[in-house]
C-alpha cells in the first residue's frame, strides 16, 4: 500500500481533508487576506487588553482547535483538556505574538506540541486511547458511521474496508508518537515539513528523517495490502 492509497484509505471516511491542494480565485485570496486583516486586528486589540476581542478569536478558531486534538489524540477527554490549555497557553503569550505567522499557525503550533506531550504521558502510563462506544457498550468505528452509498457496494466489500482501517488505525497506534503526528500533519493535513519543523522547533532534516521512519513502519504493518 502506497503513502497516497493509506491517506485515501483514511480520507474517505471524512478524517482528513488536506491532500488535495485547491488553487484560489481571486476573490478568494482577497477574502482570505480579508479575514488575516480582521484576525491580526482582533489580536491588537487582545495584546491591549480587550477581553472581548479575545473571546471573538476563541470563537473564531476553537472549533479548527478541537478538531485538531480530536484528530491527534482519538479522544474525547483528551481533546477537551488540550482545547483548555491551547486557549489559556495562547492568552498567556498572545503579548509574545509578533505576526510573524498566521494566528491559525500559530495555534497549531501549540495544539501540536500539546498533543505530543499528551501521547507521550498516555504511552508512559501504557493507558489506551478510548475508543468510541455505542449504545449496547460495543467499540465503535466513527468511519463505521458512515454508510456506504456508492454503487456495488456490497456487506463483503464493506467487511473489508472496516478491517483495513482498523489495520490502518493500528499500525498508526504503534508508530513513536511524534512519528504518528508528523505523518498525518503531512499526509492527512497536508503540511509542508518546513511548516512541521517550526512547530517542534527543528530542522526539515529532522523531520523528513522522522517522516520515513513513520512511512516504513506503515508500509512493512500493511505490506499484504499492496
């Protein structure tokens, strides 16, 4: 299975959308610069002591914030905790905020690293990511939600699609928990390893080290999918 065939793999269940790069019109880059001038805007105003211009950027981007921990930790609890801290980390530093980046990168930036310390204390604690339950307490796939539309479907196809992607989420499982994030930064979120680097505060060298590793394991874990 190829790097592109296990974003796919994941993609269609609705985990990632960042694989396909869209070129812009140009009233969409002027809404998009538009909103960056609105953003820096309500940033000034935050750094000058405007609660209320701070709570305007929580509701702007908490849910790209929680979203982002859901994504990386695969839990609900963990999720809402690192969605407190990213925003109390954030007003803490906002005055260190010199738009050097954008807002979102910057929140990213710090949902990231906290997301890795997360991992890194649950794989210490050899405490399992909790999984999601149904009603009858049984372990349920959200990507098992979905129901299939498309034509031929058919209960065997779909038997091995749900057994892929729990192969697929289990080989993620055992990747370092740095590898995992940088893999689906790059492949599910479609960063560039320049942008992952400055989140860790390390090279692209490192990175694309990092990178391969996490490709190699996936392809040996999933090797009689090829």
């Amino acid at each position: 299975m190829t790097v592109a065939e296990l974003a796919q793999t994941r993609d269609a269940g609705g985990w990632a959308n960042g694989l396909k790069k869209v070129r812009l019109s140009p009233e969409q880059q002027e809404k998009r610069e538009q909103s960056r001038q609105d953003t820096d805007d309500l940033i000034r105003r935050a750094q000058s002591g405007d609660a209320g211009a701070f709570e305007e950027l929580i509701r702007n981007y908490d849910r790209a914030v929680l979203g982002l921990a859901m994504h990386l930790t695969k839990s609900k609890e963990d999720a809402q905790d690192i969605y407190q801290e990213a925003f109390l980390r954030a007003y803490r530093n906002l005055g260190r905020f010199r738009f050097e980046c954008s807002f979102y990168t910057w929140m990213h930036r710090i949902v990231t690293n906290l997301c890795l310390d997360r991992l890194r204390y649950n794989q210490r604690r050899n405490r399992a990511i909790e999984p999601d339950f149904s009603e009858e307490g049984d372990e349920q796939d959200p990507l098992d939600r979905l129901p299939d539309h498309r034509p031929g479907a058919s209960p065997e196809r779909s038997l091995m699609n749900r057994e892929l992607r729990e192969r697929v989420a289990s080989a993620l499982g055992d990747l370092s928990p740095k590898e995992r994030i940088v893999f689906e930064l790059k492949h599910y979120h479609g960063l560039r390893l320049r942008t992952i680097a400055g989140f860790f505060d390390t090279s692209e060298g490192v990175m694309k080290n990092t990178l391969f590793r996490a490709t190699h394991k996936l392809r040996v874990a999933l090797a009689e999918y090829s």
